[in-house]
C-alpha cells in the first residue's frame, strides 16, 4: 500500500523543487546544468538501449546450440535475432543517438554563446529533423567508431550463423537426395594424406 503513494509523494516533491527553482532568478549556469542533465539522460537511455539489446542477444547462444534440433531452425532463429538486432541499430542510429546529439548541441551553444533563452528542444527538433553535424570528418568517424564497431561485430557474427546454418542445411538436403551423410565436423582418424 505504501508504494501506491509514491508517485504521489514524486510528483509533491518534483512540484516543491520547481516552486523554489521558480522563486530564485536563473543564470546560465542553472540553465547550462539542467541543459546537462537532459544530455545525459539521453546519453544513459543510449546505454541502456544497448546493454538491454545485448543482454537480450547474448543468452540466446545458450538455448541455441543445444535444444535446435535442425539447421533449418537455428537459421531462422538467428535470422530473426539478425532482424532484431537491426531494428536496435535503427532505433539507436535514427532516434535516440539524435536525441543525445541535439542535446549536446543545445549545451554546446549555451557554452559558446551564454544567455537565458531555452533552445533545448527547438535545437533537438531541428537535428532529429535535419541531421547535419558540421564537424570535420575525422571529428565525426572518431566519435561514432565505438557505436559503429559495437553493432557492426555483433551483426556479422549473426550474419555468419545465420549463413553457416543456411548453407549446412543445403548440403543436408543436397546429401540426403544423393544418398550422402553430412557431418558439420570432420570425425579425425579418416583423412588421407597425398
């Protein structure tokens, strides 16, 4: 019972906090730190987005292996988990690393040009909209090859499943209309040497 009084007790506090903040006059340091906190609480939900991604992917390799009981499954399961993956990166590149980038451009032009006209969300809009980042290259390649690098390694080993899955299955199917067995390990002791 105690819990259901707590977003009520939030929101008191939360309207408290706003009426003392309302009750002084603002600088820009008190705008530039609340222009702060947006930033990261757009940079903390990125990281959340891609540790959860993560920590959803990861444990399918567990179940995988062991409870596939065809190649033609473990293709579509890691062809879906490609598919997932994917739809994280998008929403990441498209949404959320917008988001975090509009903010720091907002704190970045409070820091260049000090005043107390609030631009937060103008500034987030028109970079959701129009994503141009005017830094030079190397400047851009720099700050997103850490981004890049996490999607890109996880998505080829997902490529490389599902591919390796795919590709066995045929040569089953291939064998089994020819009459052949197929092994996805080669048993040791029946290699000949030339």
């Amino acid at each position: 019972m105690g819990s259901n009084h707590r977003p009520l007790a939030i929101c008191e506090a939360m309207a408290k906090d706003s009426k003392t903040l309302d009750a002084k006059p603002w600088t820009v340091h008190d705008l530039w730190a609340k222009y702060e906190d947006i930033a990261m609480h757009f940079d903390d939900l990125l990281i959340w987005l891609r540790t959860q991604a993560w920590r959803r992917l990861w444990p399918s390799r567990q179940w995988l292996i062991p409870t596939v009981s065809t190649l033609e499954i473990a293709t579509a399961v890691f062809a879906g988990l490609l598919i997932f993956w994917l739809a994280i990166w998008t929403i990441d590149r498209f949404y959320y690393n917008r988001l975090l980038i509009g903010a720091v451009i907002a704190l970045r032009e409070i820091e260049i040009h000090p005043s107390l006209v609030i631009t937060m969300s103008t500034t987030i809009e028109k970079f959701v909209a129009n994503p141009k980042d005017d830094r030079p290259f190397r400047d851009r390649v720099r700050s997103k090859f850490g981004v890049y690098a996490f999607y890109a390694l996880v998505f080829i080993a997902l490529s490389l499943g599902t591919w390796f899955c795919y590709w066995h299955e045929l040569q089953t199917r291939n064998a089994a209309v020819t009459g052949q067995t197929v092994s996805p390990v080669k048993q040791p002791g029946n290699q000949t040497t030339k």
